[in-house]
C-alpha cells in the first residue's frame, strides 16, 4: 500500500543529509539482529510496516522514493509510510531515537554518536555513493590538480556545514594530507541551507565551499563556478594519498533500521534490500529515464534547477550515485577515517555489530540478485 506522510516539502535546492554529527560520548556496544535470506523472506505476503524518513530535493534518497512510487516496497511485501525530513539528518535521527521512525539515511559521522550513546540501529543496505566536493568562488583561482589546488586555500576562508561535521572533518583531513596545518585555513560555518553556500559563494564571502554534489552540478554547469576537490573521484583520492587513499572507492551513504523494527518483523531486512535493489536495477535501465524524471518531478523531489529541459543531464549526472549496493570494504574503512577524525570514540564498535548481511558489494550483485528474484525485465545496471 502506498502511504505518504502529510508533511511539508523542502523548498530549498536540497537538503543535505549529514548536518549536524553529535558530539562523542562514552561507548555502548549494540547487537545486531540476524536477517533472513531474500529467497525465504520474499515468500510471505503478510505487508511489513515501515516508516522510511525522505530529504526531499535530495538524491541521498532517491532510491527509496522510486521503490515507493514504483511499487517495488508493495510487491515485496512491505508497507511504506514516507516522512518528509524538514530539518536535516540531526532532525531524522532524532525520531529514530525517539522510535516515531524506521528508518533513516546518513553517513557512520551522523549515526555513530548515536550509537555511542545507545541507539540502537543497523546499517541494511546503501543509498548514495556520493561525498563532498569543494567549489571555488569565481573571485577566486584555483590549480587544476592536487594538491596545488589545496594549497591555494591557505589563508582563506572556506565554507563547512559547522565546526564538528562531516565537512569540517573532511577538510581537516584533506589539508593534513596535503602537509597544511588544520589552522591553515579559517572556517565559514554556513549552516545546511544550500541557499547558503550560494550566497557565501556570490559574495566573496568565501574563497571556497563545501556542497553536495547535486549543488556542485549546479554551481559549475549553471554557474560556471570552479571545482576545487571531488571527494567523489577515486582519481583525486588516489591523488591525495594517506587517509584518501583507502577510502578511495568506498562509500559511507548508509541506510539505517532500527533494531526494534528488524527484530519485530523476520526477514523484512531482505525485503527492503530487494525492493531498493529492484529500484536500483530500474532507475540506472536508460530506457526509464523519462519515467525517472517524470516520477520525482511529480514528488516535488527534484532541486528547480533541474526541473524541466534541464533535468535529464542533471539526473545522468547524479545517477551513478544513487545505488543499493556498498563497496567491499567501506563500513571498516569509513569507521577507521571517523574514528581518526575524532567523530567516534576509539573503542567504536565494529561493523560486525552494526552493519546487516546481504547487502550487495556492487552492481553487479544487485543486477544478479534481482534476476535471481524473477526481475530481469527491469534492466541491468552492470552492463
């Protein structure tokens, strides 16, 4: 059954998931409860409940809007009530905490604290391959390549989302690998509000930003602003070495259920992960992209700069972001990079604890998967 929350819409271009991390607190180890397998859980026709928390104007979840809109939640069993996040990830985790939601998305930065302090959720499949990137004012020149284009920030002011997030953490990191002290550069806390950023940009405000890459898209093809960094390049990480190197390749756009809901309702875990791998498969079949577009459009779940002629280089651009698969190997690695930050303490525990099985560790696995389940039509995102 498809059921949408009575909530209001962002207005804003996009809201980005990973805010505001909460501050570290004294360690709670959390058990995670087992799931069963897709093949057996896909049997029942008893509809799960589940309340799935949407940034709207996000591609962070565009994916389980399509598996909502498309049916894949209803064919696999599960009955979907959507909530619309008007506040951010600090907002979304708060009703995960609260137990008046599901599910929800975000990066181990946002989540982990929460886990620290007793929370208890586990990551079951992804939603974004997707991190930062750093865009340049247009009073500003950057070089072209790494790390000369880092060096040119020092002295300057830069745009985070707040000392203490994901951003900040990131740029810290970056400028260490670069051989600049973090103090090398002042930090511009902008808030979360794209509108933000742009204005910052505009003004000369800041020498540089740090935005989500729908933003980024927007402010280099629309704008004709310059690209600093790409987090999302395995290129530019491989480039930067250290740290960025071993996260090269991974990602950290997690979805998370709540242990309460996995232990209430046997095998809805591998519904869910073949309902979203089923919208993967469909969403990346190039012969849906209208459909696509025309279904998000219809959502309110696009940004305005995409609406319309726009919208079908914007979501080429995007798609390849947006998967239900994890890369072998990012729960450790991200869990390392966090911890290191300083986001989580340094007894933290384990991906073993918090991160479910039979998620899909590539394209691959999930065109294979949804095959498996009788959905070859859809497409084949691996080709």
């Amino acid at each position: 059954m498809f059921r949408r929350a009575k909530t209001v819409r962002l207005v804003a271009v996009l809201c980005a998931v990973s805010l505001l991390a909460a501050a570290c607190s004294s360690s709670t180890s959390t058990s995670k409860p087992s799931s069963s397998s897709k093949s057996s859980a896909t049997k029942s026709t008893t509809p799960i409940p589940i309340s799935i928390q949407l940034y709207s104007g996000s591609f962070y979840t565009y994916l389980a809007d399509i598996a909502q809109v498309q049916g894949f939640f209803t064919k696999n069993g599960l009955d979907a009530t959507m909530i619309n996040v008007t506040g951010g990830g600090a907002v979304a985790m708060a009703a995960i905490a609260s137990g008046s939601a599901d599910m929800v998305m975000g990066d181990l930065a946002l989540v982990g604290p929460y886990l620290e302090k007793g929370v208890a959720v586990t990551a079951v499949t992804e939603a974004t391959l997707a991190g930062w990137e750093i865009v340049g004012a247009k009073g500003e020149t950057f070089p072209a390549s790494y790390p000369a284009s880092v060096h040119a920030l020092a002295g300057k002011s830069v745009g985070v989302v707040g000392l203490g997030t994901s951003s900040y953490d990131y740029l810290k990191a970056l400028l260490s690998t670069a051989g600049m002290s973090p103090t090398s550069v002042n930090y511009a806390a902008l808030g979360g509000l794209p509108a933000n950023a742009v204005a910052a940009l505009g003004a000369d405000r800041v020498a540089a930003a740090f935005v989500t890459p729908d933003l980024a898209y927007y402010l280099i093809n629309d704008l004709h602003y310059q690209l600093v960094y790409n987090f999302n390049s395995v290129a530019d990480a491989e480039a930067a070495g250290g740290i960025w190197k071993t996260l090269a390749g991974k990602s950290d756009g997690f979805m998370w259920a709540t242990n309460s809901w996995i232990a209430a309702h046997p095998g809805g875990v591998s519904r869910f992960q073949l309902a979203m791998e089923e919208a993967d498969v469909w969403m990346h079949n190039p012969a849906n992209l209208t459909k696509v577009l025309a279904d998000l459009e219809a959502q309110k779940n696009v940004p305005s700069f995409a609406a319309g002629p726009a919208g079908p280089a914007y979501f080429k651009s995007i798609l390849p972001y947006v998967v239900a698969y994890v890369p072998a190997g990012s729960a450790t690695a991200f869990r390392s990079f966090w911890i290191k930050a300083g986001a989580l303490n340094a007894n933290f525990p384990p991906p073993s604890k918090w991160f479910a099985s039979g998620i899909p560790t590539s394209s691959a696995q999930v065109v294979a998967n949804v095959k498996a389940a009788g959905e070859g039509k859809l497409g084949n995102t691996a080709s």
